[in-house]
C-alpha cells in the first residue's frame, strides 16, 4: 500500500469514528422526534418563532457535538432574504455560551456554516464581525487568516 494510500485509510478511519462519536453524544442529549420533527420543517416557516434556532441546530452534523457538549449555542443576528428566484436565507449568526473565545472556534465556525448551507433553504451563512471582539489578538487573526467564513 502506497504511504498516501495508507494516510487517506487512516484519515478516512478516524473521520467515521469521530463522526460515530458526535452521533452518540447528539443523541444523548436529544429527543430523536422533536429534532425530526425541526429537521423536516421549512426553516421559511419559522422565521421569527422559538423554535428558528432549534430548527437550525438539528440541521447540524458532527459540529453540534461540539456546540453541545462545551455549552455553546448559535444565534441569529440577521437575516434576510437570500437573492435568486427561490426564496432563501441569508443569515448571520452569533456563537452563544462557552463558544465564544474558544480555541476551537474557528474549526466551529466553518463546521456552522458548511452543515446550513447543504440545507437548500439556506443561501449563505454568514457571523457577526461583534464576535471578532471576544478573541484575542492572536485568535482574531488567526481566524481571519485561516478561518473560512465571513463576518459582517
């Protein structure tokens, strides 16, 4: 076996045990019906209800582990209407609780937005430059720099 071969097994190997391990502990923490229940409802027709936030957090992959599990949360900052002939959301999103200034943030950050834009009604995922404020200065560049999202 080729040694790229053998890193991409590996890689490949520890992303599904990592993945099993997010899966276990979301469900720990969930009712499987309710969160079913958010996944499979228009996120249009929960604009500005209780359960917008929670609709959005059941649409998360393996990141909500992370937001879960660390005392963390989102927020919606804004939103508005995405462009193009469909109607789509365009949101900017705040980290809430124990996420905010965490090392990890970045990484969270990426994982928010990757897993709500596979969702069609969302267009684009965004975060509030406010959340720039509570990293230090080596955080702050470092996710500028590196960090694949944008702040508004």
């Amino acid at each position: 076996m080729e040694e790229d071969d053998l890193v991409a097994t590996y890689a490949a190997e520890a992303k599904a045990a990592m993945s099993a391990e997010a899966a276990k502990r979301i469900a720990e923490t969930v009712d499987p019906e309710v969160e079913k229940r958010l996944r499979e409802t228009s996120l249009l027709s929960l604009l500005h209800t209780p359960d917008m936030v929670p609709a959005l957090l059941s649409r998360l992959g393996d990141v909500r582990a992370a937001l879960d599990g660390h005392g963390g949360g989102i927020a919606v900052s804004r939103l508005d209407w995405g462009e193009g002939a469909q109607e789509t959301l365009d949101l900017v999103l705040d980290l809430t609780g124990a996420c905010l200034s965490c090392g990890a943030a970045p990484g969270t950050l990426e994982g928010v937005k990757t897993d709500l834009e596979a969702d069609a009604e969302v267009q684009r995922v965004r975060f509030d430059k406010a959340l720039l404020d509570t990293f230090d200065e080596l955080g702050r560049e470092f996710i500028l720099a590196h960090g694949a999202v944008e702040f508004v």
